[in-house]
C-alpha cells in the first residue's frame, strides 16, 4: 500500500485507477471488510453478532461514536432521536409540490437536500457540538420524510411520527395503513426490518459513502452532502439492485424459467445481469446476505407469507452457484438479492425498497462525515483524469467550419 500524498513530488506518481478498485481516499476506523474471507466489522464488531443481539439504534450509536453505549448512553442517544423525529410544518408544501407519482428516492433525494434550507444558516460546522446535532437530526428525520413520500405518493394524508414506539417501529406505523390487525405492531415485522437496517447501517467506502465524504470534503453542510449520497444510492449498481432484483424476478416469474435467465446473464451481447449478483469488494459469500437469506425463510414463516418468488430465488442462487462464469468471477449473490422478498412481505411496496436502505445507511453516512470533519488530513477530494481530447488547435469562425 503506496501512500501517494507522502510520496515526494519530483516523482511524478500519477496513478489511473476508473472506478478505485485499488485506490483508498481516506482512512477510516469505522468499518472493516475482508472481501476474500467473507468478513464485514462495524467498530471491530462481527456483523453476526451486531445482527444477533444489537439494535439497529445501538448499531448507530457504535458507528457514530466508536463505542457501544450503556444503558443510561443509549436512551440519551433515542431520547434524543425521538425528539428530533417531526418534520417541519412547511415540509408538508415542500412535498405537496412534487407529482404525486414521482419515485419515493426522488422524493428523499429533494426534501433531505431541503433539510439544508432549515438548518444551514445556524448551523457552524466548526462546532463538534452542532456537527453531532446535525447528524441526530439526519437519523430522525428521514423516516418521517421517507414515509411522509410514500403516504403522498399513494395519497394518503401524512401521520406524525408516535414517540412513544421505538424506531423501526415507529417508522412502520408512519408508513403502514391502518390494517385490523396492524402490521406495525407486529413484533416479527418490527424485528425483522431493524435487522435490514443493522445489515445495512454502513459498508465503507462504497459509491454512496464515498459521495457524502466528496461533497463533505468541500465543507458543504451534512444535509446536502446525505442527499447526494441518497442520490448516489438511487442507481441498480448500488442500492437500486433490491428493487431491481424484485422486479428481475418477476419477470423470471417460475423456477422453470431460472435457466434462461442465467444464460442471459452470460451473454454481454444481452446487457442483463443478475441483478443481486457480485460486488466489488466480496469475493466470497456477502457476510450480510448470509444472514439475510436464513431470515427470509424465518420471517416469512412466522408471517405465514408464501411467496412463490422465493422459489424463484432460490432456484436462482443454486443455479448461478454451479455455473463456472459466476463461479470463475466469484459473483456470489449480494445483500439485495434476498432483502427485497422480506421488504416485500413486510408489505412495503416495491419503489420504497431503496429508501429502505437510504434510511438505514444514514446512520453510516453521518458517522463518516463526523469522521471526516474531524479528521485533520481531510483535504477536499480531486480527482485527476488522463486527459483523452483533442490537443491544443486554434478556433476556427463559424463561417468556415
Ligand atoms: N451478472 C452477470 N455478470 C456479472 C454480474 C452480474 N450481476 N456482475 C458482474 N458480472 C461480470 C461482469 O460482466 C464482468 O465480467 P468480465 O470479467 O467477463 O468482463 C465481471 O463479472 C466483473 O464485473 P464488474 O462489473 O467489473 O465488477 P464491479 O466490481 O465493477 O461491479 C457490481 C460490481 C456493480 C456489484 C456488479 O457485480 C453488478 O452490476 N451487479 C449487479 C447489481 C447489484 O446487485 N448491485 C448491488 C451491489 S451491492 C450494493 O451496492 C448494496
């Protein structure tokens, strides 16, 4: 590992990396992975265990601070969360503005960079205090705003946030119906979305990560820097893939049909992947899918959920699994492959998958950008390029072009 910055400059190191497979632009004590050996530490923390006995309020507190609180730490850390959890009033005209059909991530993308608007002019960014504050305020906020946009978008009237539920809790009553027996109150749905939420609180410098520590870089408030790291999620090589994957196989439709499709995914000519598949960093078996899969049978069980799409899933995996082109390029399925059937029993629609994820690595997004403000080797992010145009030639009148 060649630390370029320290290098002296006569050397001239210039280095061409698209796509920094092998170029790291910051240090960072927040989260740890071994692509080869399938390991993902959040604070030096198994993920097996965080997924076993932590809460994904807990999970965020650790990311933040570096430390899992005690007991007296973590309710100051969701007192604090719950207190911060309401949107402002003029939000509701802010959001009555967008088209009622518009995409929920375009919806989040807008009214996060919005929360700028409402908290910049105070905000010094110079002060741990209100750097710390901001970052409370992200993590409580965006439920409210994500479940704010799919009520709109469905056009139902918006609820406030009950602080006397915890969390996820507390976010699937803001976004369910009312059903007779609600969903919300469910004890296996509530669990099983903070578990989503644990395995997806943070994975280092990923697109998204990477985006909210680019524009932080440049000293932009933490409001404009998450929105662009929702905006850099919102694509199908990133967090769009669970609502990809979804769509993918419904398409696939039956077990029967799995074959073809893993066919099609081999030929490049086809420009189809299997969405769900590979990662860059993992060339072994994604840590957090494993969890994932093993609660998808669990969940859908307790709910008594029988989703033929499963069946599609599985059939999948076990034939991509035994296929040498994935086996030659280690695309092992990733944690969106099975996220998506759980989300779908839990009954969140589709188009709210990515949001899904948006709110749960909110709480990474901010534990890097508080890291980043802090960091005293942070220098605003530059890339260079290998220049590939036209050299230099003089301008020609547009009469004799
Ligand atoms: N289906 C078929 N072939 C694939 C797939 C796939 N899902 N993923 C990679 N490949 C092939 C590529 O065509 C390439 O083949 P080649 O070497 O013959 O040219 C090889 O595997 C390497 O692929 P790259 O695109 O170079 O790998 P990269 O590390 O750049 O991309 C990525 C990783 C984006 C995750 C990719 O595997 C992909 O597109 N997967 C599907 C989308 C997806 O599931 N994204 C979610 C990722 S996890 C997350 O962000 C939460």
């Amino acid at each position: 590992c060649v630390d370029i910055a320290k290098l002296p400059k006569e050397t001239g190191c210039f280095t061409y990396d698209p796509g920094f497979g092998a170029t790291a632009s910051c240090k960072s004590a927040i989260t740890y992975i071994d692509g080869d050996a399938g390991v993902l530490l959040y604070r030096g923390y198994p993920i097996e265990q965080l997924a076993e006995k932590s809460s994904f309020t807990e999970v965020a507190y650790l990311l933040m601070h570096g430390e899992l609180p005690n007991a007296l730490q973590l309710s100051g850390f969701e007192h604090e969360v719950t207190h911060h959890s309401m949107m402002h009033e003029a939000f509701r005209t802010f959001l009555y503005g967008f088209r009622h059909d518009a995409h929920p991530m375009a919806m989040l993308t807008g009214m996060l960079g919005s929360l700028a608007s409402f908290y910049h002019n105070d905000l010094n960014i110079e002060d741990p205090e209100q750097r710390r504050l901001a970052a409370i305020r992200l993590i409580a906020k965006i439920p409210t705003i994500a479940a704010a946009c799919h009520r709109y978008s469905i056009g139902w009237p918006i609820r406030y946030p009950r602080n006397n539920l915890e969390y996820t809790t507390r976010f699937l009553h803001m976004m369910m119906e009312v059903p007779s027996e609600p969903l919300e109150l469910n004890p296996v749905a509530a669990k099983a979305l903070d578990l989503l939420f644990i395995l997806h609180a943070d994975h280092e410098q990923n697109a998204s990560t990477s985006t909210v520590r680019l524009v932080g870089s440049t000293g932009a408030n933490p409001y404009v820097s998450v929105a662009a790291g929702v905006a850099a999620l919102w694509g199908p090589a990133h967090g769009g893939a669970n609502e990809a994957v979804l769509k993918m196989l419904g398409e696939i439709g039956r077990p029967e049909n799995v074959q073809s499709a893993v066919d099609k995914a081999k030929d490049k000519e086809s420009g189809f992947r299997l969405m769900g598949f590979g990662h860059r960093v993992y060339k072994n078996f994604d840590p957090r899918a494993k969890i994932i899969r093993e609660m998808t049978y669990k969940v859908l069980g307790e709910l008594g959920v029988n989703d033929p799409l499963l069946d599609v899933a599985m059939k999948l995996e076990e034939a991509a699994l035994k296929d040498d082109y994935f086996v030659q390029r280690k695309l092992y399925p990733n944690v969106d492959f099975y996220s998506g059937i759980i989300y779908k029993a839990l009954g969140i629609p589709v188009e709210m998958f990515t949001v899904m994820f948006a709110i749960a690595r909110t709480a990474g997004w901010v534990s890097h950008w508080l890291e980043q403000q802090n960091d005293p080797e942070n220098r605003i992010g530059r890339p260079r390029q290998v220049y590939t145009g036209a050299p230099t030639r003089d301008y020609v009148g547009i009469a004799q072009r």
